[in-house]
C-alpha cells in the first residue's frame, strides 16, 4: 500500500469565492513506513492573498511573487500522487481546491482527484472514535502525545510530517520508520531518495540479540497505555497473554 499524507495552504476561503492553493505539502508512506520521500512547493496564485489566511500560515503576497504557477507543476505533483491512497485531514477542503486547480488548467480528467487515488480523512476517522471532542490537528496532537511543539504556524510540509505520525499512531502504528537514512541523498528537486539498503557478507550476519534498556522499556509501556487508549482494548499480543497470567 503506497499513501501520500497532503496539505495545502491557500489564499483564504471557500474556493467558490476565487481562492488559490499557495503551498502544497505531501510526504510518501509505503507499508505504513515513511520513505522519506516528499513532494513540495509553494505556488504564486495571481490573486491576493487574505490578511486572515496570513495570520494563519505566515505566507504572504511578497514571498509567492516570483514562485511557479500551478500549471508549471501540475505533472510533477499528479505524478506523485496518481493511484496512492491520500491521506487528509479534512479532505473536503484540499481536494476542493486540488480539483479547482486541475480544471482552470483545462485538464478535466483529473478535476476530480478521487477518480485517481482513493481517499482517507483523518478528520472523520478522529470523528468517528471522538465524538463530541475537538479532533483538528492540534487537539489530534496532544491526545495522541504527538510532538508539534515547532508548529507556530501552519504549513503544509509540516502539517502533512504531523498528521502522518498523528495517522499512524491513532490506526495503532510506529512513526518513526524511514527507509531513508539521516545520510539519504535528494534528487533533483531537493526530495530526500530512500538510501540503498547495504547487505552483509554472509559470514557476517550472525543474530545479535541486544536488551532493551530499563527507559526503552518504560517508553515501549507508555506507547502501550496510548494504544489502548485510542483502541479501547489492550494490544492482541496482551489479551492472549492475559489468561496465562490468570493460570
């Protein structure tokens, strides 16, 4: 499975009133692991921009003044995301302005972007398991003990980097699993590539087993409690354990 976490920044509000996407920020999981690949990119929008959206992202009409126009980077950013499953939080809002972009550009077949991938909203799943609380990406953050402290503003890269460890730690899964190393080189566009994964002489892979320290694991407990939490019942491995404990 191959999902593309996205966020977009825009102009202001609704897109039935002319508003543009001025920042689009994607981060790419393959089997529910980072890759460390992403797809990002600021957009002059040719309208102004809202004093209230800058209040919220920072952007402003001078810094998207000599940025590319959609149209210049409408191939690259389909080809990122063409048959992944998309993962947003409030998907409404961004495929709303996504499929608005596509269709000023006159390419129909990909105004509706739900034709080409499938789509997850982090917001009705929080919904869903939370109802009645507040499930934006700040709140998500804090149930889920999700480190957002460099969060001032909203981005869309970063926004996208947070909402992928909120959606694997509130489906139950690890966060911090790259393929690509601290040493991974970027590709043309500046985009980290996943580093080559080097193999060992066969004489050299013998099994080392290495404990776990006294705080990995009280930190591998802490992450058990928060599980259980959002799933409402103890791990699998737990249960089956509990009736020989009982024994």
């Amino acid at each position: 499975m191959r999902s593309v976490v996205l966020d977009t920044e825009t102009t202001g509000m609704p897109v039935g009133d002319g508003h543009r996407i001025i920042e689009i920020g994607c981060v790419e999981l393959i089997g529910r692991r980072l890759t460390g690949r992403h797809f990002h990119v600021y957009l002059q929008p040719d309208r102004e921009i809202d004093e209230g959206a800058i209040a919220v992202h920072g952007i402003t009409n001078e810094f998207v003044q000599d940025k590319p126009r959609f149209k210049e980077i409408a191939e690259e950013f389909f080809e990122f995301i063409k048959g992944a499953q998309l993962i947003i939080h409030n998907a409404a809002f961004d495929l709303g302005f996504i499929n608005n972009e596509f269709a000023l550009i006159k390419q129909q077949d990909r105004a509706d972007i739900s034709e080409h991938c499938s789509i997850l909203d982090t917001l009705l799943m929080a919904r869903e398991r939370h109802p009645g609380q507040r499930n934006n990406l700040d709140a998500l953050c804090k149930r889920y003990g999700v480190d957002n402290s460099g969060r001032d503003l909203h981005g869309a890269l970063l926004d996208a980097e947070i909402l992928a460890d909120v959606y694997l730690t509130m489906t139950g899964g690890q966060t911090n699993l790259s393929l690509a190393g601290d040493g991974s080189e970027g590709d043309s566009n500046g985009r980290q590539q996943p580093s080559a994964i080097r193999r060992l002489p066969a004489e050299r892979q013998r099994t080392r087993v290495i404990q776990a320290t006294s705080e990995e694991l009280a930190a591998h407990q802490a992450r058990l409690a928060i599980i259980e939490k959002s799933a409402g019942a103890p791990p699998l491995w737990v249960q089956l354990e509990q009736p020989k404990a009982e024994a």
